[in-house]
C-alpha cells in the first residue's frame, strides 16, 4: 500500500530534524540553511570559548604555580655553622670533586657520591643558598623542594603527612619538619640499630 504524500513529507522533515539534531550537539559543521546560521552550534557541554579556553591559564592552575609553603622550624645547622658566607664570602670557587681537607673535616659524602658533589646542591656564588637544577636558588628552609628532584614520591608522600613527621589540623593549618631533621643530607641512609634484648618474663611468685 502507498503511503500517503502527506506522511511521506513528515518523515522527511524528520529526518532533516534529526541530522540537524546531530550535527549540533556533536559541534560538527551543518549546511548552509539546515539552522538559518551556516555555522557550526557549539555543544552545550564544551566550556565557552572551546577546549583551548578550557586549558588556557586563565580557566586552570597556571603550571609551574608555586604551591603553598609549608610551615617548617629552622633547618638544623651545627652551631655557628651558618650563614655559611662570613666564610665563603671571600674565598675562591673551587670546583673540583676532592676529599675535603681544610674544612668540613667531619662530612662523609655518602649520596649518590659518584655522580654528586657539593656544589649540586650549594649554591657556587652564594653558600647561603641551595639551589635547584634548574639554577633557581631556594633557602635552606625550602631544601624540600632540593629534595623532592631526586626524591619526587618521597615529597608527594611528605605533604601527605605519611612520610616524615607532621603535626597540626587533619583539616586546616599543619607544621612539617624538614628532611634534614630526620636525614643527614650528606649520608641520609639511617645507620643500622642494634636490637634491644627482649624482655624478661616476669617470675611468679608462690601465694
């Protein structure tokens, strides 16, 4: 049986419609007169100015963007150790790896010494400062960031407050305490512990 003409028109138009449909929410072009705009509709669930916008500064965390300094005690230097400049200030740079005779006698350098030395993490122009691989100089206050390069899940695991030690409120304002409180930052594997003898078990006494 034919189908009437009438029937067969609406379902062309309902056709059209659904394409139409389509091509707009998928935000592919549609041709000229299908909309009476001759340009492609923007989906609803792209952000306005397109997914550049979305991944642009403006719209995002900028990379790179410092995050929020932690709150540390001072560094733990040796007394009268620091600031290192009232010694270094006027003394020539020297560059070379060598056991160290003059000073800092005491210093084992037992951290990844075959590819390290002091000047990878000092400062060459400034021993008041660190500085990070990239040249950035940081404070001694900051030496997690030193740190974290190397060490990155050891960091991570640090702002979590399941690495190191960590006081303050589950859910606002907390004090970290520096690697260098726990690690000597020369020799940061921790020296073997001798065992305790076990307790003795308590004697019984007759009643």
């Amino acid at each position: 049986m034919k189908a009437p003409p009438h029937a067969a028109w609406l379902a062309g138009s309902l056709a059209v419609a659904g394409v139409v449909a389509v091509a707009g929410v998928a935000g592919v072009p549609m041709p000229r007169g299908a909309s009476g705009e001759g340009v492609a509709r923007r989906s609803s669930l792209e952000p306005p100015g397109g997914h550049a916008a979305a991944r642009s500064p403006s719209s995002a965390s900028t990379p790179g963007e410092p995050e929020e300094r932690p709150e540390v005690p001072p560094p733990p230097f040796t007394d009268g150790i620091f600031p290192c400049s009232q010694c270094h200030a006027d003394m020539p740079v020297d560059r070379r790896r060598r056991p160290l005779e003059a000073m800092h006698t005491d210093i084992a350098l037992r951290h990844d010494e075959e590819h390290r030395w002091c000047l990878d993490c000092h400062d060459a122009e400034d021993r008041d400062w660190l500085h990070l691989a990239s040249g950035e100089r940081v404070p001694f206050d900051e030496s997690y960031r030193l740190c974290g390069q190397c060490h990155g899940e050891k960091l991570r695991d640090w702002r979590a407050g399941v690495h190191g030690r960590r006081k303050g409120q589950w859910n606002g304002h907390k004090q970290y305490l520096l690697c260098a409180h726990c690690h000597n930052p020369h020799e940061p594997r921790f020296k073997p512990l001798e065992p305790m003898p076990a307790p003795r078990r308590p004697s019984r006494t007759a009643p």
